[in-house]
C-alpha cells in the first residue's frame, strides 16, 4: 500500500513552522478527538510518529523545509477508503498552523 503524501507550502521559513508544529502535533487530540498520539519523536526538522485513529494505529512522518512541510501517513487499509478525507483534513489544518500571522 502507497502512504498518502501531503505537501503543503509555506512562507515562514524552517524555525517557525517547526516552532508551530511541534506543540500542535503534541496537542492533536484536543483538537482532531478521534486521534491520539502514541509516539513522537523529533530528530532536526523531522518527526516520526504513531497516532491511533478510530481503534487503528497509523504511522508516519513530517519533515519541515524552508519552504514546505511534508507530511507521509502510512494508512491500514480499514483507514485507506477515507484517504481523501484525511488529506484533506491535513491540508486544511496544515495551512490553517502555518498561516503567516
């Protein structure tokens, strides 16, 4: 099975979209109930993590760039059919952290 990749550019350069991202994918499940974190680990720019969603347990990374953010999630197939919705959740709640403000 393919990881579902999310891209998402951004303006604020490396040190404050990860200044952004790292306190918001800590505090996932307040804002997304359905997810909880069970693994996050931060090397540089990128964090490798384990979330649970809905019972199922979903892997992935996120590294941080200059420019862009760029997200892979490993899907179990129970979680694949809704592969569009979670892109799109992705996007919107990734733009929606690095909104230059």
């Amino acid at each position: 099975m393919e990881p579902l990749v999310v891209t998402i550019s951004h303006s604020l350069g490396r040190d404050e979209a990860l200044k952004r991202l790292k306190p918001a994918l800590a505090s996932a499940s307040k804002t997304v109930p359905i997810i909880s974190v069970d693994e996050e680990r931060w090397t540089d720019n990128r964090v490798d993590f384990k979330v649970r969603a809905v019972g199922q347990s979903v892997s992935g990374n996120i590294i941080v760039e200059e420019r862009t953010l760029r997200c892979e999630v490993m899907l179990p197939w129970l979680l694949h059919k809704f592969a569009t919705a979670v892109q799109n959740m992705l996007t919107n709640k990734g733009r929606a952290l690095l909104e230059k403000k």
